[in-house]
C-alpha cells in the first residue's frame, strides 16, 4: 500500500529536563499536506513522549512510498470506571473563616445569622437550629470561572452546562519537577484530549494559605491554552494561584483566560491532591451554585478513580 512519510531531523527539549534527538527519522503521514508543527506533534504522540516542552524539526521531506513500518504509536485508553463505590479524591481546599486564598482579595467572614441559642425561642423546647451566613468574594478556595467572569456576555454560572463540569474523563499532566514555570503546548501533544477534563499538577498547592503562594507560580502559556481549545477539552484545572502569569513581567495580559472563556471551556483554580489521581482513567466533577450574573464561585471539585 503506497502510504506518505516523513523524513527529518528532530530536537526535542523537555519540561522537567533533558532532551532528545533524532537523525533521518521517518514517519508515516495521514496525508501529504501536514505542515511541520503537524508533524511534530505526530512525531511526539508516535513515540509516546510525556511532558515535552519544545520539538524542532530540521530537514523535512515529505515522500511517497510504500509503507514499512510501524502503524504507529497509540495511546491505550485508561479504564474508566463509573461504579459509585470507588474511591473519591477530594480536589478542593478547605474555606474557612478569614482563609486567604488569593492575596489582595478579602478573606471569607463565616457567622452566624441565626445562632443556636436564638433559635430556641422560636421553636419547640428542645429543638434549635443555626442559619449560618458568608461574606467573601467569588474567588474563594477552590473555584470555578465561567465565560461571563471575563467577558460581559458570556455564560455566567446559571449557564453552565452539567455536560462540561460532571464525571469527566480527567487527564492529569505531572509538571512537579518542571524547570519552566510556563506550561507549553508540547507538554500535551502525547494524549488525546478531546472532551476531557485537563489537570495541571503544578505541586504549587503546597504553598496554599502562605506568603509563598503569591509569588510568581506556574501557568499556562497563551500557546498551551490555544492547543487545548484546538483539542476540543471540556475543562482545565490548574493547583496553582492562576491559570495565568500573574508576575509584574505579563503586566496584567490574561491569554489563557481570554482564550480558554472565549471557547466556553470553564477553569477551576487552586486545586489540590492532584497527586492521587493518576493520568489518565479517573473521572473529574466541579460543580458550582446555579447564580445568574456571576462570573465565579467555589465548587467541591473532586476525582473518580478508576
């Protein structure tokens, strides 16, 4: 069968260190026509590799020949359970009474709008109750952003779909030992991704509730959140401050928001125990109130393992 291939050169650098290289590699093609990003990201999904960070081609040639080869790598499909009795990974930081989460914002006041003690004049001796009432921002503890959070008309959190937020097929990306603080697109080149719910696994939720955390943390780069709308996710989740740089060097550009809400893909941020989820097969829910005319809001975000 006359097939068309690919001969090039490739260097490959990776996020956690290191690098690969390859001399005259072929590689078969779906059609003549890919240009040579789409090549690299074939070469990257054909082998298998995890956590790239850059891939460049040198000396590319397109031929037609009869195919030898391999059919090429694919990744096999982690099993992924529904059975309700499987363990659940709670993914959510605890909110609790004057608990910082993003610093500059206002801490949540937790009291009492109807205390024990009152109630018990208002019902049947022996029988109290406590109405509790919170004060913060919607930007408190493990959250979700909506479209509406970054665009005036876009979909508030009335508007959410259950579709994109419950029993996900989750994909978790481990960027612990990443030498960037930038996550580039070749990270994700290896899986498919299309409706899933995308997990970055930073290691940045250790310094929650600490000065530490508001320093310049990991994010996703405009690149990175561009591939993951091209791929068609459902979600992404980031266990750090942001979702995007927040140092004084992006001077305030949000890329990864604006491109991430624009394509209705919402975005849950300050996650954590991403660790005991595996990379692939779990299934993920964050669910937030259904409030109209409100951009964000806290959500118990938590993982079904397989």
């Amino acid at each position: 069968m006359t097939s068309y291939r690919a001969a090039f050169d490739a260097d490959v650098s990776f996020a956690n260190g290191g690098g690969l290289t390859a001399q005259g590699f072929r590689l078969g093609l779906p059609s003549a026509d890919l240009d040579e990003e789409q090549i690299g990201r074939l070469f990257v999904r054909h082998l298998g590799l995890a956590l790239v960070s850059e891939v460049r081609l040198r000396n590319v040639r397109v031929v037609e020949e009869e195919h030898k080869g391999s059919p090429g790598f694919t990744r096999a499909s982690g099993t992924r359970s529904s059975d309700p009795s499987s363990p659940l990974v709670d993914l959510s930081h605890t909110i609790r009474d004057g608990q910082v989460t993003y610093p500059g914002l206002p801490a949540p006041r937790i009291r009492a709008h109807l205390s024990r003690a009152d109630s018990r004049q208002r019902y049947a001796p022996g029988t109290e109750f406590e109405i509790g009432a919170i004060h913060m921002v919607g930007n408190t503890g493990t959250y979700l952003d909506s479209p509406y959070h970054r665009y005036a008309d876009g979909g508030d959190l009335a508007s959410l779909p259950l579709e994109r937020l419950v029993n996900l097929p989750a994909e978790v990306f481990r960027l612990t030992d990443s030498e960037r603080r930038g996550i580039r697109a070749g990270v994700f080149l290896d899986r498919d991704l299309r409706g899933a719910a995308v997990l970055l696994h930073t290691g940045w939720n250790r310094h929650f509730g600490t000065p530490a955390y508001g320093e310049p943390a990991p994010f996703l780069t405009e690149e990175g959140a561009r591939h993951l709308v091209e791929e068609g996710v459902a979600l992404v989740g980031i266990d750090s401050l942001n979702i995007d740089d927040t140092s004084a060097e992006a001077a305030g550009a949000r890329p990864a928001h604006s491109l991430l809400l624009a394509a209705g893909i919402p975005v849950v941020e300050h996650l954590t125990a991403l660790e005991r989820v595996p990379p692939s097969g779990a299934r993920f829910t964050a669910v937030p109130p259904r409030v109209e005319g409100f951009g964000t809001f806290p959500v118990r975000a938590f993982a079904l393992l397989p």
